[in-house]
C-alpha cells in the first residue's frame, strides 16, 4: 500500500529531530492559540484565543494589578512571572501602561487574579501544543 506525501508528513517517525515542537512553544507562549494553529487544531486555537484573551481583558477592565520584577517581594515575583505567560498580551500591557500599580478595591484583586489565571492557562496551553506537534500526545 503507497503512503502519500500528506500523510508522511503527519506521521511521526520515533527519533526524528524537527523544530516544529519548539516552535510551537514558542508560538503558543507568544499568542494564545497560535502553537494549536501550527498543529493543524484550529477550533481548539480559537477556543484558547477567546478564552485567554477573554480572561485578560476582564482582568484589565476589572484595573488588575500589573506586576513588575524589580520589586522584590517573592508574591510580586511570582505574579510577574505568571502574567509574564500571557506573552503578547503582557508585553502589550506593560508597554501601553494598562491595568493598575496596586489593587486597592476587592474588584481589582480580582483582576490581578484574572490576569494571572490567563497567562498559567496560556502556558499550560503552549506545553499543550508542544505534546502535539512532538507526536508525545494524540489529538
């Protein structure tokens, strides 16, 4: 039985070094849904997209705090870090200067919390797609 090209390139051969895994990473850490999109996943792409997305606006509309590393505090750290993996979404917040320096209402913690929330399931949502292109998880 011949194999077409189409299907060679779906199949994984057990050892075989590609970059699609990494770049998949990386593309799914910088926006939300891209590494699903480079797997050929595109539904569970826009689910992602709408709901990360989704869960950082309302963080920003809610003035989430934004948090910065400089500061010191191990709980700052660890927010920064978590924000951090909402990737662009981050990096254009810090640089237009959204959300709020200190979360002074309940609101507002809520918001730093919805924040946070976003970027941990947009990293969890990268590894996700790495599994996939590296052929370690099945659709």
């Amino acid at each position: 039985m011949a194999v077409s090209n189409s299907q060679r390139m779906v199949q994984r051969v057990p050892g075989e070094k590609t970059s699609l895994p990494m770049l998949a990473l990386l593309a799914g850490w910088l926006v939300p849904g891209a590494g699903h999109v480079l797997v050929r996943k595109p539904i569970r792409a826009a689910l992602l997209f709408v709901a990360i997305g989704g869960m950082y606006v309302t963080g920003l509309a809610l003035q989430g705090k934004v948090y910065s590393l400089g500061s010191g505090d191990i709980f700052d750290m660890l927010g920064f870090v978590g924000q951090l993996g909402s990737g662009i979404l981050f990096m254009l917040t810090k640089t237009m200067g959204w959300g709020a320096a200190a979360a002074t209402t309940t609101l507002s913690d809520y918001g730093s919390k919805f924040l946070i929330c976003a970027g941990l399931l947009n990293l969890i949502a990268a590894v996700d797609a790495h599994s996939l292109a590296s052929g370690r998880k099945a659709s």
